[in-house]
C-alpha cells in the first residue's frame, strides 16, 4: 500500500492528512506521485527513487502531513509540514513504513518543511524550499543509527515551447557505529532537465544528474543501487489524451558499476 490517507478540511486553503504519504522533499513526490505517465521521463532522479528503487531519502512517510494555500492576484504560495515515522536502513535499501503490517521494522521520527511559489499566469513556473531531518534506525551490522540532514530547492521556468526544470541539495549523513565511533559527512546532488515540445504530440528532453563529494560515503554505500550520476536522452509521444509513449537512451552510474540503457515505456491514465 504506497499511500493511504485521512484528510481534513480545517478552513478554506487548509488541509490535514493522517496516514502514509508523499514526502515533500524536492517536487516530484507530490507532483507525480506514483504515476508514470504524468512525468514527462520515464524514471525519476535518482535521489527521489522510491525506496525499494535505490532512493536515499525518504520518499514515504507515515504520520501527519499539513498543507496550507495562500492566494494572491498573480502568485499562489503552498506550505507543507510533515511529521511522521520515516523509513528503516535494511541490507541494500531503506524500508518505509508498512502500513499493511504496522508493527514491523523499527521507525522512527521523520520531519519535512517545504515552501513554494507558484505564478497564476504561467502554471508550469513554480520555485520551492525544502528541509527535512530524519533518523533512520539500522538493522545493518556495525550500524546502529542514520541521521538526514536535507536542505535543497529546486526551480521550473518555461518559456514558448522550451521547459527546464532543475534541483540542489545538500544532504548530511551522521551514523552511530555499534563500536562507539560517529561516520559524519555530506554530500551534494543536482539535476538540470530541459524539454522541448515540438508539437502537441511530442515532447524532447533530457536529464543530467550529479552527487558530488559521495566516493567515500559510509550511508550510501549501504544502498549500492542509488543513481550516483546520469545523463539521458529521450522522446515523450502523446498518443492519445490518456496515453504516451517514451523511449529514453541513458548511461548510468551506481556504486561499483556503470553501464548504458535504453527505455520503452507505454503508459497511460485510467479515465
């Protein structure tokens, strides 16, 4: 079960939800959700894939999450509190909250805020701030407790047929090792993804994505499948109004491994 919620309306422009959600961290979590063919790629940046994917911050969390709205004449601003149970640093990845089997795995306390600018006028250009702090029990050997440190923004700006979108962030890694000793350190991530939409039908882009300062990083050793680096081409064709096809040509690098690849996807959004 990737989300389940309550939600409640407490005035005009504000909401509160009570149970498994997107985090807030950078846009594409409550932009796309889980929804392939609402992203114009085919995968998502590598720091927000979701868990089981090789993501390396949290992608789910379980808990409250605020959202508040406020309106203007030509801008609307959008505000987000999460507070919740973030994942936990198994062999390989990290394991969000299941709320199918509630008491298994050890969660702990997960803390997101994000701010962001929206201009009525042009609805594709929108700017946000995020922060987020998370402490992430280990069931690893050797490793007793992770703790996130995130900072970022991230920015879209259009103009005619052109979009680019674009994230910074810094994340800092603190682990307590079983001998006593702290593992503390940072490292930072980037994306920079222009499109092109020649016509209705089809749209061009791609993506190149970069961790800088991460070679010898204790925490992102522990998931070998994280996108370090990668730069990609492809092409978005909108067969329809409920359906597109993607084809993506890629090079990749992961930790100890680098390798090309190339994507077909169909996709599609049920009526």
């Amino acid at each position: 079960m990737e989300r389940l919620a309550l939600g409640w309306v407490l005035g005009e422009d504000t909401r509160l939800w009570l149970g498994r959600y997107h985090t807030a961290l950078d846009q594409w979590n409550r932009k796309h959700h889980h929804g392939a063919y609402l992203q114009t790629t085919i995968y998502r940046p590598g720091i927000i894939e979701f868990e089981e994917d090789g993501g390396v911050i949290p992608a789910h969390a379980t808990g409250i999450s605020l959202q508040k709205t406020r309106h203007s004449a030509k801008h609307m601003t959008y505000f987000t509190l999460d507070i919740g149970l973030g994942p936990e640093l198994t062999p390989g990845r990290l394991q969000a909250v299941d709320i199918l089997k509630p008491g298994e795995g050890d969660h702990q306390l997960l803390a997101t805020l994000a701010l962001s600018h929206h201009a009525i006028d042009t609805p594709f250009d929108d700017s946000g701030l995020f922060v987020g702090y998370v402490m992430i029990p280990s069931s690893i050997n050797g490793i007793e407790q992770a703790q996130l440190n995130v900072v970022g923004a991230y920015s879209n700006y259009s103009h005619d047929r052109w979009l680019l979108r674009g994230s910074l962030m810094r994340i800092g890694t603190e682990l307590d090792l079983s001998n006593g000793d702290k593992a503390e350190d940072a490292f930072f991530y980037a994306y920079l993804q222009p499109e092109y939409r020649q016509q209705i039908d089809w749209t061009f882009y791609g993506r190149v994505e970069i961790t800088e300062w991460a070679a010898n990083n204790l925490y992102l050793q522990q998931i070998p499948e994280y996108v370090r680096q990668r730069s990609l081409i492809g092409a978005r064709y909108q067969l329809d109004q409920t359906q597109a096809l993607k084809f993506e040509l890629a090079n990749l690098d992961q930790f100890g491994q680098r390798y090309s690849q190339a994507t077909l996807q169909w996709s599609a959004a049920l009526p």
